[in-house]
C-alpha cells in the first residue's frame, strides 16, 4: 500500500511539474486559468518580497530591490520544476523497488541514492556510479533523461522570448521622455504637442500606443512575470505609460480643441482592456478608495494651467461627469496593479517642473560641468 500511495504520489508530482510548465511556456494564452504550481509560486514568493521592499525608506534602493525579483524569480521557477521532476521520478524509483546498481557494492540502493540517481539522469551528467538493472529502471531512466534535454531546449527558447518582449515594452516607455516627461502626465503629453504646434501628434501618439497596449495584453497575459520585471528608471513603468495614454484617450475622447478622438477611443478601449485583463491575471480586485487623481479642484486647476500653454479642454457640466464616467472604468483596476506591484501611477500634471531622464546626466552631476541646459522652450 505505502509504495501504492508512493507510485501516485510520484506521477502526480511530474504530471504537474510537466502540465504547469507546457502551460506557461508553450500554450501561455489565457487570462483566467485553474490552479497552477507557477500560480502558487508566485503568490509564495511575492508576498514576502514585497513586504522587505516596503521596510526599506530610500525609494531607489527599495526599486532596485525589487528589480531584483522578477529575473530572480525566473531562475527560481525554473529550479522548482526542475527539482520537482527529480523528486518525482526519485518517488518512482523507490515505489517500484527497481533495483539499481552500485558501481561502489553492487547492492540495492536507498531512496536517497535513488534521488541522487534521479538528478544525474535529469541533467544527463553520466558519471555511472549507479546504473539501472531492471526492464523497469532503465525504462525510467531513459524517460527521465529525454525529459531532461526537452526541459533543457523549452528553457533556452523561453528566456529570448521574456527578454525580447521586455525590450521591446522599455522601448516604447523610453519613447514617452520627450512626448510626456519623467513620469509621463497627461498634461505635458498635450502642452508640448499644442505648444509646439503639432496637434496631430497626440493623434500619431495615441495611435501608435494602441499597438503598444495591444502587444502589452498580449505579452504580459501569456507571460506575467513581466509584470514584474521593473523599468530601467525609476521614475517610470509599463502601469504608469498605459495609465498615461488611458488619462490622454480620456481626455481627448471628453474634448480637446484642435484634436479629433476617433483615435482616442481606439487607443482607450485597447489600453482599458489590457488593465482589466492583468488585474484578472493577479486576482486583484480594483480599488475604488484612495487618493482621487483629479478631483474637481485639481481639475479646474488641471484646466487653467494647459490654457496658460494654449490647450482648451471642454469645461461643462456634462464633461466633467463623462471625464468621472471614464475614469471610473479604468482606475480603480489601475489602482489594484498599483498597489499589488507596488508601483506609482503618474498624476494628471506633475506637481512640479521636472527634467526628463534624457535631460539629465550622472557626469554632469560628478564632475560639475556646465553641460547645456535645455529649457521648455526646445519643445
């Protein structure tokens, strides 16, 4: 009975090993999914991750903390599904009380050696101190070894793909600098196209970040651990770009002078949709307390301050409720992700003037040079 119960035991173990790991890496395309070991992983090991980067009070020691976990966790995850295939078939050796011989005795092996067996022929390392002697054995060596290699070849065709996805996101956050400073806003989005004359180009802007939320549903669904792999500054994010393209569709689609919002309708209802989708992905529910971003005084102020810059938005009553009706579909979900990634979402208009991350330079502050000094006014 006990090498029965041992037998399941170890079969269930690789079955979920193997149906956990096809999941994520080859058949990744579901939004809500059953009961996964990745699933548990993850909810393991965030959680407490979290809570250090909390402890610590400097915001960039605590970013580049928990820049740390998403690379990090990769590797770990894929050690747990190593480990727990060695486990597996370790089990099964023991259950079926195959005989392997020892090169050193000659006898039967215990269950630890039967482990150690188990991890040689996994990683294919071949030293031959034990060898499987039953029909049986050698058929779960040989088994085991192909599942070794084929592991081997899923892990090398998985990490391109991660890191291809995740340059191609941090490229499209690093074309924000100059169109929407560091953090991006909404109100600069808008003042530096109206101020340098180019209307159409929040047009252009919003068109191309469509693809950009479009590629970002795609990508951070199937794979979600880039959810959590950090921006190379701290000022910025994937959550605080959609979030800022979502706050510019929004406020295009209520009125802005001189901009058309058939675009930004497209633009919000794909941005809308990847944030809804990812807090599904993380059982976040949205937040609806909080901080309001724009509140009635903020947005009269909001107002004042992109028409000193030339940029009219609608101003009646019924545009601030379809500006509260829209917000209302987006942020408390952008709120939830927030919160859960511990991420900053951007405001509507950066509360003081900042210089965006291409403006500044380390140099400049170590050597104390009189670099150039570009104003609003290049804009």
């Amino acid at each position: 009975m006990l090498h029965a119960l041992a037998f399941a035991a170890g079969v269930a173990i690789i079955a979920l090993v193997l149906l956990d790991a096809f999941e994520t890496i080859v058949l990744p395309r579901r939004v809500t999914r059953p009961f996964r070991l990745t699933t548990l992983f993850y909810r393991i090991t965030w959680k407490p991750w979290r809570l250090l980067a909390q402890a610590i009070p400097a915001s960039r020691r605590r970013e580049t903390f928990l820049g740390f976990f998403g690379p990090l966790s990769l590797i770990l995850l894929l050690a747990t599904w190593a480990l727990g295939l060695v486990l597996g078939f370790a089990i099964l050796y023991w259950a079926f009380g195959l005989k392997i011989a020892s090169v050193e005795n000659g006898g039967a092996v215990t269950f630890w050696d039967g482990l150690y067996m188990s991890g040689t022929t996994f990683f294919t390392l071949g030293l031959g101190d034990l060898l499987p002697k039953t029909a049986g054995a050698k058929f779960l060596a040989v088994l085991e070894c192909a599942l070794g290699l084929g592991f081997l070849g899923l892990v090398i065709g998985y990490l391109p793909v991660i890191y291809e996805a995740f340059s191609s996101r941090e490229r499209k956050i690093a074309l924000l600098d100059a169109r929407a400073g560091s953090p991006p806003t909404a109100s600069e989005v808008l003042r530096r196209a109206i101020r340098a004359g180019n209307a159409p180009e929040v047009v252009s802007l919003l068109r191309e970040f469509e693809d950009w939320a479009a590629d970002i549903l795609e990508s951070h669904i199937s794979y979600p651990v880039l959810c959590l792999y950090r921006s190379q500054h701290d000022n910025q994010s994937w959550l605080a770009a959609l979030t800022t393209i979502l706050d510019v569709s929004a406020l295009v689609m209520v009125g802005v002078e001189g901009i058309p919002p058939q675009q930004a309708r497209l633009t919000f209802a794909m941005a809308r949709h990847a944030v809804v989708d990812l807090t599904q992905i993380f059982n976040t529910p949205p937040v609806r307390d909080g901080a309001d971003r724009l509140s009635i005084e903020k947005l009269d102020a909001f107002r004042e301050s992109l028409r000193l810059q030339g940029v009219v938005l609608r101003e009646d009553a019924d545009a601030n409720k379809e500006l509260t009706r829209l917000r209302e579909t987006y942020e408390p979900h952008a709120k939830a992700l927030a919160k859960f990634l511990l991420l900053t979402l951007p405001p509507f208009r950066p509360d003081k003037p900042r210089k965006d991350n291409w403006q500044t330079s380390a140099w400049k502050q170590m050597e104390g040079s009189a670099a150039m000094t570009i104003t609003e006014d290049h804009f």
